[in-house]
C-alpha cells in the first residue's frame, strides 16, 4: 500500500507538496485545494481502485444528505436517521456481517470480502457532519471543502477521525495559509520523529512481541520473564506504531499549512484510566463521547445509567477497533475500569487530602496501576484467541518456571540478546515513555490559526542535523528490512 512504503515520503509526498506550493503561490489557494482533492483521490485509488466508488459514493450521499438536512428543517430528523443507517449499514456490511453471520454459521452468506481502507474513520468522520448539519453547527458548505475533509490523504488511512470545524474552515478560498520555512522545517521534523517511532522502534519491537503471542496461541507454558518481556514489548509496539503515524499524518498535513488535530498525547504517562482515555486515540474518544455517550444521556439520569451509558460506549468502541469477541471483551475491560476509576474518586479519593493526592509517591502508584492495567489489556487486545490470552496471562506469575531448551534456541530477543537483557531493556523503554517529553510539547505543537506565527518552536542546526540523522536511519531501515504496516491500518 503506498502509504506503507517508502515511495509515500521519498516520492508522493515530496511532489504533491511542491506542486501545491507552487499554484498557492502563483495561482490560488482553489487550485492547491483542487490539486490536494485529486491527489487524495488518486492516493486512495493506488491501494484498491474498485473501492474509490465507494468512497465518491459515500461522500457525495453524505454531503446532498447532510445540505438536504439544513435546507428541509421539517422534514431532518428523517433525513438525519436515514444517512446515519445508510452509513452504519455500509460499514455493518463490509466490517461487521461476517462476524454477525457467523455466530449462526451463515458466514458463507456473505464470502470474502476485503475491508476497505478508512471506511472505519470516513464513517465516523460523516456522521458526526450530519448530526450537526442538524444542529446548524456547519460554517462551510462547500462541496470542494467537503470532499477534503473527508478524503484528505494524510488522515485518510488511519485517522485522526477529523471533526469538520477542525479542517472545513482552512479548506476555504479564504483562510490564509502560511507556508514559510519554519512551518515546513516544523513538518520535516514531526514527519522524521514519526518515522523513526515506527520502523526504528515499533518495528525492532515486533518480531520479540510476534514470537511471544505465538507461543500463547499455541498454548504453551510461558515463564514470567517472557510473559512480561512479550507482553510489554507489544504494548510499546502499538504505542510507538500509533504515535508515529499520529506524528506522520500531522506532519505531512503541516507540510501543507493544514493542521490536524492531535490525536496522541502521550496516554503512558497517564495516572488513571480517565486520563488515559483523554490521551489514547483522542479524536475516537471524543466521537464517542459527543456522538454516542452524550446523547444516550451522559451523566444526566443518574449514577447507575450514566456507568451503564459509559459500558455500552466502551463496547462499542472496542468492536469499532475489528469484528471479533477479542475486541468487545477488550472495550468491556476498558469500561469497567473506566466505572471503578469514577467511583474510586467520588467515594475514596475525596477523602485523602490534598497534599497526599499531589505527592510523588500516589502518582506514581497511580501511574504504575494505570500502566499495568493497560498492559494486561493489550494482552487481550493482541491475542487471537482465549487460549492465548489464558496462557500469557497465567506466564505473568510463573515464576517458577524457566524457559526451555527449545525456547532458547528458538527465541526471538531484543538486539539478539537474552530474555532478562530484553526485559530490561523493555523496562528502559518504558521509563523513557514515562519520562520524555512528546513530539508537539518538543515542537510546541498545538493546532490554532497560524502553527509559524505562534509556535515557540526555533528551528536551529541542532534540529537539522537531529532530523537529518533520524531520516537517514529510519530510511536506511525500510531498504534493509522492509516496512511494516501501520497496526492501526487495519482498523
């Protein structure tokens, strides 16, 4: 897939963004939207081109739907719930009708069918536009702008799920985008910190995580040292994978003057569930949260339904994540947590004092709880089956059982090294996580109407030479290795 491979950056992107700096420049911004539009098109064509029908088709019944909701107000509702089953009914059929069919084995109903890419997100992303064409929330209703806001490549594949007031307005003729060296310098270097993330660390991470899930798919027994070494080393994985295509998708937008959302701040640092949940996977949270919890009723009918409104929510977003009984129990897992972490604060926590909760030592209790939680989560989370998930959990306490001959010989370890050597180095990484700041708190990041006129961030040679030594060994690790895909691609 290209956004998989190193033609995106060394090939695609270079080009697209020359291109597009050229017609605003000499030109007009139109004809640098125009150019973003049929390159996304094209960019989305390049990985199945039967299936860019259906995205034209999804964007164009959206958007009559979504005008048809704002210009008929006696009859939206209707028009309303119609667009949202047509779009749930899409996705249903594509992601979720063979796992549905096949509690009843009638799978064979529907044969192979090939999900296509960012239907998860364009779905989501339309949605939450019709439900606030009916709230009159929509500033710009251009057909140009909406199409980019749906299509707009560099969030296309794997998010951020974009919100139209982020990006609809600096789609327009009129926003003023600012393109100098700063910005773009800005760009180079998120892009760099991203890909370094992903095929530098995610993937050096994979092939020790990938070895330790197959031995707990084939049932076998898995002394502590793995279980543990395994378990978190998958937990970096995905945290390293999604933070970097976090940081390549806002780069690459930056490189454009368009600033997406921030959709990854750092969630291992995190000292409560809660919080995770504000830093993991933002822009899902908050669809969730505005689109699903709020209008199930929130916190607004008591207690009892507002943790009941808070479960389904979980739920549901875990079998957003793929159609499998792995997902749901993982989002329930999430749920759950999320219910005893309010409770927790609004019949204990209340009672310690002030300076207790601000001290070192309940923070990093906090943390270490939150941390190891989320752990045995991804346990679930990457298993494929119940056996699997039985295994590695019951190796975290097997303590007494070495490992093998055969796991020895056979064992896949970080850098080559022993089981303890791997699990120690993991543990480093984890207090790296823990203690380094983030990619837009080093670059001082945040989305707002100019990133060159009000970032503190100065570009210096201490930032040029960075950059340029992380791009060459990242790039020299895709011609040496390969690259693999993004973990989040196939959600």
């Amino acid at each position: 897939m290209l956004f998989n491979s190193l033609e995106y950056l060394l090939v695609f992107l270079p080009i697209m963004a020359i291109a597009y700096y050229f017609l605003i420049r000499k030109v007009n911004k139109v004809a640098g939207i125009n150019l973003l539009i049929i390159g996304s098109l094209f960019f989305y064509t390049w990985w199945k081109v039967e299936y860019l029908a259906l995205l034209m088709s999804s964007i164009v019944l959206n958007y009559v739907a979504g005008q048809a909701i704002m210009k008929y107000k006696g009859i939206s509702k209707p028009i309303l719930v119609f667009g949202i089953v047509l779009n749930l009914a899409t996705l249903g059929y594509y992601k979720y009708s063979g796992f549905f069919l096949g509690m009843f084995d009638y799978e064979h109903l529907v044969g192979s069918i090939v999900l296509p890419l960012a239907i998860s997100f364009f779905t989501f992303q339309q949605i939450a536009y019709l439900v606030d064409a009916k709230q009159n929330k929509i500033e710009d209703n251009s057909f140009r702008s909406y199409v980019l806001f749906v299509a707009f490549f560099p969030q296309l594949v794997s998010g951020p799920i974009v919100h139209h007031k982020d990006v609809l307005q600096q789609f327009s003729k009129d926003y003023r985008i600012l393109l100098d060296s700063k910005t773009i310098a800005a760009a180079i270097t998120i892009i760099a910190i991203g890909l370094f993330k992903k095929v530098v660390i995610a993937d050096s991470l994979a092939p020790h995580a990938n070895w330790v899930f197959e031995l707990g798919n084939q049932g076998a027994v898995i002394p502590a040292v793995l279980a543990w070494s395994g378990s978190l080393c998958y937990t970096l994985q995905i945290y390293f994978d999604f933070s970097g295509y976090s940081d390549i998708a806002i780069g690459s937008a930056l490189l454009f003057g368009i600033q997406l959302p921030i959709n990854f701040n750092s969630p291992y640092k995190s000292a409560s569930i809660i919080d995770f949940w504000r830093r993991w996977h933002i822009t899902l949270s908050t669809f969730l949260k505005d689109y699903l919890y709020i209008p199930m009723g929130g916190n607004r009918h008591g207690e009892f339904n507002r943790h009941l409104f808070l479960m389904i929510t979980m739920l549901l977003g875990g079998l957003w994540h793929g159609a499998g009984w792995i997902y749901v129990i993982w989002g329930g897992m999430h749920g759950f947590a999320l219910v005893i972490n309010h409770l927790y604060r609004k019949k204990i926590a209340i009672h310690f004092t002030d300076q207790f909760r601000g001290g070192q030592t309940y923070h990093l209790t906090n943390w270490l709880i939150t941390f190891i939680f989320v752990n045995l989560t991804f346990i679930v989370f990457r298993s494929e089956s119940l056996l699997s998930i039985t295994t590695l959990t019951t190796g975290l306490f097997e303590f007494t059982t070495g490992m093998t001959d055969a796991m020895v010989d056979k064992g896949v370890f970080i850098l080559g090294t022993s089981p303890l050597v791997s699990l120690v180095l993991i543990g480093l990484l984890c207090l790296v996580v823990k203690a380094l700041p983030n990619t837009q708190q080093i670059l001082d990041y945040k989305p707002r109407e100019n990133f060159s006129e009000q970032a503190k961030w100065q570009p210096g040679i201490v930032f040029a030479v960075t950059t340029g030594i992380i791009l060459i060994i990242s790039l020299y690790k895709i011609i040496g290795n390969g690259y693999s895909e993004f973990i989040y691609r196939f959600f």
